[in-house]
C-alpha cells in the first residue's frame, strides 16, 4: 500500500467522522430550536422565564461540575 493511499484512506475517515459529528450538531440545535419554541407557546411568560432561568443554572453547574473532564482521555 503507497503511502498516498493511506493519507487518502485516513482523510476519508476524517471527512466522514466531520460529517457526522456536523449533522448530529444541526440536529441539536434544530431540536433545540423548535422545543424552545413548543415551550414558550403552552407556557407563561413567567413560566417561561423561570424554566429558562433553570436551564442556565443547570448549564452553568454542568460546566463547573465537569471542569473540562469531557475531553479527557480518561
């Protein structure tokens, strides 16, 4: 096997992992999208602000929770 094709080989592998990790992150954010906004239609303005509130206090304790440890190699 030349070394060309196992660059060529390797470049595919890379284009089709970009691909998918590409795709499944417009999915979030498409799901993401729309369930904000099924949310903020059935709720109250109040409602609302209070769930989004809790959103980012979960978020943010996630954040610190984790300290980086998602791209570890452990």
């Amino acid at each position: 096997m030349d070394v060309s094709d196992e660059v060529s080989q390797a470049l595919q592998k890379i284009a089709r992992g970009t691909g998918i990790v590409f795709a499944g992150t417009v999915i979030s954010m498409l799901l993401g999208f729309f369930s904000r906004a099924v949310i903020a239609r059935y709720f109250k303005t109040s409602q609302y602000g209070v769930y989004s509130l809790a959103l980012t206090i979960i978020s943010i304790d996630i954040t610190l929770a984790t300290l980086g440890f998602q791209i570890s190699d452990f």
